[in-house]
C-alpha cells in the first residue's frame, strides 16, 4: 500500500544544448544586479555569462572551492554586499553552487544555477560551511535555486575521471532515494530512471569525452539524482562518506564513489525491492557487485587507502558512525561497519551484511 509525502521542487528547469543563451531571459525574472560565483578554472566561462547578463552583471566572483571555507564564503558575501548584488548566478559544478548557497542563506537572494558537473547540488536545498576542520550542513529552502540552466555542451570539458566519480556521486543520490525514508512511487521511478541513464552514459563518456549524447543523458541523471536526494533523503552512504570526507579530508565525488557498492552491499537485504530496481537500471545481476564493476569499467580507484585513508582512521569512523545514529535500513553495527570499511579500504568486492554479525 502507498505511503508517501512528496514536496516538488519549487524550481524552473531548462534543460537542452545551448540553454545558457537563455541567461538573460531567465536571470530577468529573479533579479537586477547578479554576483556571478565561479572557481578559478571557470572563469573563462564565468566572463562569458557576464558578457549575456550585460548590465544584470554586477562582478565575478572566482574562488569557490570544496566543502565552501568559512572564510571563502564570507569574503563572497562581502562582495555580494559592496556590489550592491541582489541575486546570484552559480555557474560551475557542487562548490560552486555551495558557495552561491553560502551567500544566498546570509543574504536572502535568489540563486539561479548553471550546473557544468554531476553533483546535483543545485536541485537540492541543502547547504554545507567548513570551519574549523568540521563541515556543518542544514537544509533551507531559501537556498534552493529558483533556477536551473542545463546546458550538456558546458559539460564536454569536464575531465573524463572527474566526470566518472561526479556521475557515481550523483548514482549515489539515486540508489539511496530508493530506500530512504522519504521516498514514495515517484521519486523511486525518477531514481530508477537516474541510475538507469547515468549507467549507460558514464562508460561512454569515458570512451569518449566529446561524445554529446553521453553528456546529455549524464547530465539529465545528474537533475534526476538531485531531485531525489532533495524529496527522499539519504542513508548509510551519505552519511559515512560525510564521516569520512570530514574526519581525513578525502575527495567528495571519489569516496563516494568507493564507499557505494558497499553501503548498497550492506543494506541489501533489508531493501529487496530497491536492489531489484538498482540491479535492472543497471542492466546487472545484483545491484552491489554491478555498481564496484562499473566503478571499474570508469577506471575510479576502487581503495580508500589510494585516496588517502589512513588505515587507523576505519576504527574513528566506525566509532563516528555509531555515535551519530543516523536511520538506515539496518541497524548500524559495529563489526558489520568495520568490514565494510576494510573491504573499501583495500578495494576489494563488497560483501552482504550478514546478521549474525549483530
Ligand atoms: P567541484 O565543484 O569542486 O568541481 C571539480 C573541479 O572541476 C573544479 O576544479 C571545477 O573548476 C572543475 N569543473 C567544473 N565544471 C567543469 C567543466 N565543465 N569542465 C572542466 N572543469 C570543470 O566538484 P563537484 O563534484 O561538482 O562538487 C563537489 C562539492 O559539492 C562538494 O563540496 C560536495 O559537498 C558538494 N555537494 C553538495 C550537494 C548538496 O546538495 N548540497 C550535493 C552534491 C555535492
């Protein structure tokens, strides 16, 4: 029987090849003097959109970074406020649109996101702020951007290794959703979907980075996994890639990407009807072990000792984990976490929870 609670998403979507000419119509309806939010390495592209805002642009911004600085964000909001900004326009991939949101929950001024990496961040309204070594999150809808530009061909320079760990950050989003607590019929058919079309395009992108259709059905995952970690939730992988991204400073879309067989592994036998799912979006046998073969068919470091993970740390976030008591369909469990951890650790397949290890 149903039994759900779904918020849609408050946000206007444009979604094709070369929806970035549609900036100054859209930037039109959210406001008059936009802070364009960037990295370094987007600047080129950043000064192109200021170039379509015309007079609508109030200055550039370039230092978005990972895990949005305390201080990175403060001095954006300085800028923000000398510029006389009254909206925001992120234009890059998660810190990016991190630091748009930074800006956008001190300020209170709209966001509109032109995405250029998988992350999803900007279909959800959740933001995070580093300081002092910990990363703190919220949700708040006045983070959320009003608008979203979607355009593939911004996407055909994105590194084909880092187009590999930012789509299976974003599968992430999906295979979680399909058991969260929050999901529902629709948001699992949005995930099925997601999966589904980030399986098929993740491999081709890889092949070949200039290949358009593979970038389009990438990115189209990326909106789907967005939307429905932003209705659904999250879980066990969420969590302890949190866990681990804040307590060793391990890359975001990598651990995610590592940590995911294992986590869907754990929890398998307390979502048969999601793994059936994940397993067929997949076009796999069973969803786990086709997730860390696709890991390594994009050629992603499947250890979490390649991507920095000190061996003593697995026992911290074993211990990080269970004092945080975060909701999973199966209960966390000390022995059971460890394994899953070591099993990361060295890279090798992940193994089902198995009860007797309660
Ligand atoms: P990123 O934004 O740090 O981008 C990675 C690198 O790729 C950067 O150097 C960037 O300049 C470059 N880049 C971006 N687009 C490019 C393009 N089209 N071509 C060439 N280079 C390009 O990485 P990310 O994985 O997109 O985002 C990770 C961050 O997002 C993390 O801090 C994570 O916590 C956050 N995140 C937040 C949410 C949320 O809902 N709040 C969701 C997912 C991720």
């Amino acid at each position: 029987m149903y039994d759900f609670t779904l918020t849609p998403i408050p946000a206007r979507v444009v979604f094709r090849d070369g929806a970035l000419a549609d900036l100054p119509a859209e930037a039109e309806k959210l406001g008059t003097r936009f802070l364009i939010v960037c990295t370094l390495g987007r600047r080129g592209l950043a000064e192109r959109a200021a170039e379509l805002l015309g007079d609508r642009a109030a200055g550039i911004f370039d230092q978005a970074t990972m895990h949005v600085p305390i201080e990175t964000a403060e001095a954006a909001r300085v800028e923000a406020k000398r510029l006389k900004a009254d909206a925001c326009l992120a234009i890059g991939g998660g810190s990016t649109t991190g630091l748009a949101k930074a800006v956008a929950l001190e300020l209170d001024m709209p966001i509109l996101a032109v995405p250029t990496t998988y992350a999803g961040s900007e279909a959800t309204s959740t933001w995070g702020l580093t300081e002092g070594g910990a990363k703190r999150t919220g949700k708040d809808p006045r983070v959320l951007p009003r608008a979203i530009l979607y355009d593939p061909a911004l996407t055909l320079g994105l590194p084909p290794d880092v187009s590999a760990t930012s789509g299976m950050n974003a599968m992430a989003h999906c295979v979680e959703a399909l058991y969260a607590p929050g999901g529902g019929p629709l948001t699992s058919l949005m995930a099925a979907e997601g999966i589904r079309a980030l399986a098929r395009a993740l491999p081709g992108i890889v092949d070949d980075p200039e290949d358009r259709e593979a970038r389009h059905e990438a990115l189209y995952g990326a909106w789907l996994a967005g939307m429905v970690m932003e209705a659904a939730g999250n879980a066990l992988h969420h969590k302890l890639c949190h866990i681990l991204g804040g307590a060793f400073n391990l890359p975001h879309a990598e651990t995610h990407a590592i940590i995911l067989p294992h986590a869907t592994a754990y929890n398998a036998a307390a979502a048969p009807e999601a793994m059936r799912r994940i397993a067929a979006a997949l076009g796999a046998d069973d969803a786990a072990t086709g997730l860390f073969e696709l890991n390594r068919r994009l050629g992603i470091l499947t250890a979490l000792k390649d991507i920095g993970m000190p061996a003593e740390g697995i026992d911290q976030a074993v211990a990080n984990a269970v004092k945080a008591g975060f909701w999973n369909p199966v209960p966390l469990e000390p022995q059971a976490l460890r394994r899953l951890l070591a099993n990361a650790y060295e890279g090798r397949p992940p193994e089902p929870h198995l009860a007797s290890e309660a």
